[in-house]
C-alpha cells in the first residue's frame, strides 16, 4: 500500500508541475518586467512596438467577402510554446474563426522578429542586460493588450 502510495503521489507532483509551471511562468515574468520598466521609467501599457514583421499567409487586402467582413471577435491568437515543463513562446499564429467554427491561419508572428524599440535603445545604453529584454519582451509578447493590437492590425490590413 505505501508502494501505490508513493507512485501516486510522484505522479500528483508531476500533474501539477506541468499544469501550474506555465502559469507560474507568465506570474514570474509579469513581476520582473514590472520592476524593470519602472526602473526604466516606463509602463507596460505605454511601450509600442512594430506590426512590420507580421507574416500574412493570406493576399492582402483580403479578396475572400467572408475575410473582408471579419470582425475583431472572428479573430483569435494561438501561441505556440516549444516546452510544456519550461515553456517558452516561440511565435503568436493569428486564426480567423468564421460562424459556422472553421478555422483559418491568417498571419504569424515569430518571438525573434517581434521589437520593441525602447527596450533595444535601453539594451544600447547598457540600462538592460540582453536577459532582461528578453524576459521583458516575452511577457510583452504574451501579453492581452498586445494580442489585441495584433488582432486589430490584421483587421486593418485584410481591409485595406
């Protein structure tokens, strides 16, 4: 009885490793990318970023009348972590979800291509180690504000 005991509770501690360390991941970066831009003299919610390095797989402006009469809330962001025990995102898939629920990949944007000029010219400046800017441009990457102003540029773009 101590035996299956044992083996259980192992296999609980690995359930919940796995289950919490993205979350505990996205709380950790949350914390330090806080602390930093304070540092710096900036908020999350004030630093911009660049939408030219977004790779669009569908002819732009959209020709499709289905595509051309997307609406932000047809829109959703999927992203694509390389690790389930260290997870790390690796890019953010834009995906345009249509009434009926099939779903369509629109534009992609990888973690490397994604820039954030502020933390560039602080890294310049020695201000932030080559660390930093990437545990801050990670949380920035998977942060809520900053899919939504992705989506809303993919909109912008498909009806130009």
């Amino acid at each position: 009885m101590t035996f299956y005991r044992s083996v259980v509770l192992v296999f609980l501690f690995f359930s919940v490793s796995f289950g919490l360390s993205r979350w505990l991941w996205v709380r950790y970066l949350h914390a330090f990318t806080r602390r930093s831009l304070r540092r710096l003299g900036y908020h999350a919610t004030e630093l911009k970023y660049s939408f030219e390095e977004i790779i669009y797989l569908i002819a732009l402006p959209a020709t499709d009348h289905l595509l051309q009469s997307a609406t932000v809330e047809h829109m959703h962001i999927v992203v694509d972590y390389d690790s389930l025990l260290f997870p790390s995102a690796q890019a953010l898939r834009v995906v345009f979800i249509d009434d009926h629920g099939t779903k369509q990949w629109i534009a992609f944007l990888s973690f490397d291509r994604f820039h954030i000029p502020v933390l560039d010219e602080a890294y310049a400046l020695d201000k932030l180690t080559e660390a930093e800017m990437m545990k801050i441009t990670t949380f920035l990457f998977l942060h809520p504000n900053t899919h939504d102003g992705i989506i809303r540029e993919v909109v912008r773009k498909m009806r130009a």
